[in-house]
C-alpha cells in the first residue's frame, strides 16, 4: 500500500538515502523531493511507491541495528 505524503513531509527512498522533503506534487502523481548534497540542494520527482516516511525509515534503521547487536 503506497503511503499518502503532503508538501512538507520528510521522506527517504525506501532502498535508502539521504532524508528529502516533498517539496511539491508533479503532474502524473509523482512527488518532487529536495535534499542537501553538502552544500548543493537537489531536487528530483520519485514515485510516491518509492518512497517512506522518515518516521518509518528511522525505526527501521534502530531495527537493523538492534538486531547486528
């Protein structure tokens, strides 16, 4: 089930990445993301089905590392 995500959001890709902020929606359903590459901002549109809410993400990662210990 693809997550419903509003301008403002804080996103990861689910495969991993940097934290991005949907920035706004694109025509044909896909959401456009920004994110910071040092000090160069980035912006690329992504699927909403590509994408987890860094909320998610986050207990995700506490996952992986509760279970390396």
């Amino acid at each position: 089930m693809t997550e419903a995500f509003a301008v403002g959001d804080t996103v990861r890709l689910r495969s991993g990445g940097p934290l991005m902020t949907v920035n706004e929606k694109a025509q044909g359903g896909g959401l456009v993301c920004v994110w910071f590459a040092g000090s160069d901002v980035k912006h690329h549109s992504f699927r909403p089905e590509a994408l987890e809410s860094a909320q998610r993400a986050a207990v995700a990662d506490e996952d992986a590392i509760t279970a390396d210990e």
